[in-house]
C-alpha cells in the first residue's frame, strides 16, 4: 500500500511560500520517491526552482520513510539547517506533511497532494482499494469494495447505466458490480446479491477519525 501523490503547480507553491524567504526542503525515500514526486531527483529540481525564485535554500533531505519514526531522528541530525530556515517545504504525502509538523514549531509546507491510499495490481499500475469508510463490505462482495470500485460507490448492485460489463461514469473501467457478480458465481455465493444493505451510516467515520487500542 502506497500514498499516491502529484506535485502541486509551482505558482501554488510559490504563493504558499510569500513572505518566507529561506527554506529547508525534504523528501521522502518510499512513496514519492515511487510517484516521481518528491525523491532526490524532484528534491533537486524543486531546489533549483526555488533557487530561480529568489529563495535561500537552507539544506535538503530525503527521509527514508517520512511518516515514520525516522522523521525524527532526521530532524535532529539536521537540527541546525532546519533552524536557519523559515519554513520546511515538504515533498512527502499528507502523512509526511502531518508528522513533520510535530517536530517543528516552522511552516511545514506541502509540495505534494495526496491522491489516495493504493495498491499495486500491476507493475506501476496502483488503484485505490479500501476507502477507509468504517463499514466494510468485501466478505459480501467477494473482496472487491464497491464504495472505491464503483464510480457512484453504491452497494446493492449496479446502476442502470452498466452496459456490457462497463461503467456508465467511465465506459473504460469495469463496472465493479459486474466483477463482483462473476466472481461471487465463481465462489457459488450468487445469493449474496440479494442480500439488502441499509443506507450508509456515516457516523461510523465521524471525522477526525481515531482508535485506542486496549
């Protein structure tokens, strides 16, 4: 599973940094060293794009993995290139971005948006699979999430738009009902289907999300 990023326009970075002239930029080692956004290659390129800017670089980073417990040693080991900066520009996901931000009392400002959580079905090719939405569907639907898979996220089967195992919202994409019906007949669970989900109930991901584990 992997954070899925694009970097963002560099006139939207360059407003974001108005009025912060020297910046200390980080990377990550693991998700956007594998989106192109954000390992030592982006790294350098965004330090000469800021360079043209006007901007003082005060150091760069890639952290091997930069929502984990490295961050903080890392911090520490750069502890005095990061102080001379006004803010951190972070190429990492929104992950990254969160758990800079508890060790530093400057700007973390992100370079990258997070996509989605996905996992790699074929070499390069990565989907979203699991929207985190607290009531999962997958032992009735044969492992494949209808809230992620399918364009209108509906779970008592497919609209009336599919039309030869095709999405009405996209007619390159596989409905994810149609996927779900071939491999639930495969299993011999067919009368799944017409097992009646409620509505949603939300409450379940009541944001800001959180757990304790007892």
């Amino acid at each position: 599973m992997k954070s899925m990023t694009k970097q963002k326009p560099i006139e939207e970075i360059q407003q974001s940094l108005e009025g912060l002239d020297k910046v200390f930029i980080v990377g990550c080692g693991t998700c956007t060293t594998l989106t192109n956004t954000g390992g030592v290659e982006q790294v350098e390129e965004m330090k000469e794009k800021l360079q043209e800017m006007g901007k003082w670089l005060t150091g760069t980073l890639v952290i091997p993995t930069a929502c984990d417990d490295m961050t903080d040693v890392a911090m520490k080991e750069n502890e005095q290139a990061i102080r001379g900066a006004d803010c951190l520009l972070s190429m990492s996901c929104a992950l990254g971005v969160h758990r800079l931000s508890l060790y530093l009392d400057i700007p973390v400002i992100p370079a990258v948006d997070t996509l989605f959580i996905g996992v790699e079905e074929t070499p390069g090719y990565f989907r979203e699979a699991c929207a985190q939405c607290g009531q999962c569907f997958l032992g009735i639907t044969a492992g494949i999430c209808p809230i992620t898979a399918c364009h209108k996220g509906l779970v008592n089967g497919p609209c009336g738009g599919t039309n030869n195992g095709k999405c009405e919202v996209d007619k390159e994409k596989d409905c994810a009902w149609t996927l779900i019906y071939n491999r639930l007949k495969e299993q011999n669970r067919l009368h799944l289907m017409r097992q009646y989900q409620p509505p949603r109930n939300h409450h379940v991901t009541l944001q800001p999300k959180s757990m304790k584990i007892s």
